[in-house]
C-alpha cells in the first residue's frame, strides 16, 4: 500500500509538467502497447463490440467529470 501511495504522490506532484505533447506520447505508447497485445492474442478482436462499449460507459462518467468539472470546486472549461 506504501508504494502504492508512494507512486500517486509521485505523478500527483509532477503533473503540472507535462505538456500536449507528453500526453500524445503517452496515448500512442499506450495505443502501441495494446497493438502488441491484439497481435499475441487476436481473439480478444472476436470480442463483441458491446464488451467494449460497455466498458467505455463505465469509465466515461468519471473522467467526464474530471476534465469538465472537477477544477477547484468549479468547471473546467
């Protein structure tokens, strides 16, 4: 659990550094990274597609209102 919080507090104090294009890096390394793992099992593409979507209504709401709402108690936008 100590390195748990550990490794939050750790990326909590060094988010104000990262810029656009540090979050773009991230979503491609992230995108290559799930390429690789399609490519070892392709059977998670045989998947339905409601799988999917259902697992993007379960995190869309959280971080929907983290990027529109959550800034000091008033939107972000």
């Amino acid at each position: 659990m100590n390195t748990v919080m550990g490794w939050i507090n750790y990326w909590t104090r060094n988010e104000k550094q990262f810029t656009v294009w540090d979050m773009y890096l991230a979503q491609v390394w992230t995108m290559a990274w799930i390429l690789i793992i399609v490519k070892i099992f392709p059977q998670i593409m045989q998947l339905s597609v409601w799988w999917f979507v259902a697992i993007i209504v379960l995190c869309a709401p959280r971080l929907l209102y983290i990027i529109c709402i959550k800034k000091n108690g008033r939107p972000a936008i």
